[in-house]
C-alpha cells in the first residue's frame, strides 16, 4: 500500500493529532506492505513497484493520500486490472 502524504508530498498535516495516514492505516489492514514516498522515490514509481508486487501475489493495491495520489493509484490499478483499497488523507 503506498501512503501520502510525505514531506515531499505536502505541506500540512492531514489528521489533528498529527498521525500520518500510514500509522492510522497500519492496525485496519495488517497484511499490507505499507509504503511510504521518500525524497529519493516519486510518487509514480512507488505505486509502479507497489503494483508489480500486488500482481506477484493476486493482491490489491492501496493508498492513502489527496485526489492527486488517489487518482494515480487508479491510473496504475486499471492499467494493470488490480482491486484498488483507497482512504483520503
């Protein structure tokens, strides 16, 4: 599962305690590989890679993040015909 947002992704904290999506979403989906860009990965090649591994073993693909990052997860998801779990950021 690829998570946004990231330092490089935005500039303000989506949840008021300052839980980023990925630490909120860990404990409701405890079989995913949770993902997170970093400054050395775009966002496009983490769900690029993310989306080779969900079709390696019949898996889905799932975000979390704003409409830019959802909307890409989409693009990738039918592109290679996976279930997609997506949550807002």
């Amino acid at each position: 599962m690829a998570c946004s947002p990231s330092p490089a992704l935005t500039s303000a904290p989506a949840y008021p305690d300052d839980t980023p999506p990925s630490t909120a979403s860990a404990p409701l989906l405890p079989l995913a590989e949770l993902r997170v860009p970093s400054r050395d990965t775009s966002r496009n090649d983490l769900l690029d890679r993310a989306a080779r591994d969900a079709e390696q073993v019949q898996g889905a693909l799932g975000v979390c993040g704003g409409d830019g990052t959802v909307s890409a997860a989409a693009d990738v998801a039918l592109e290679r015909s996976l279930l997609l779990w997506s949550s807002r950021a």
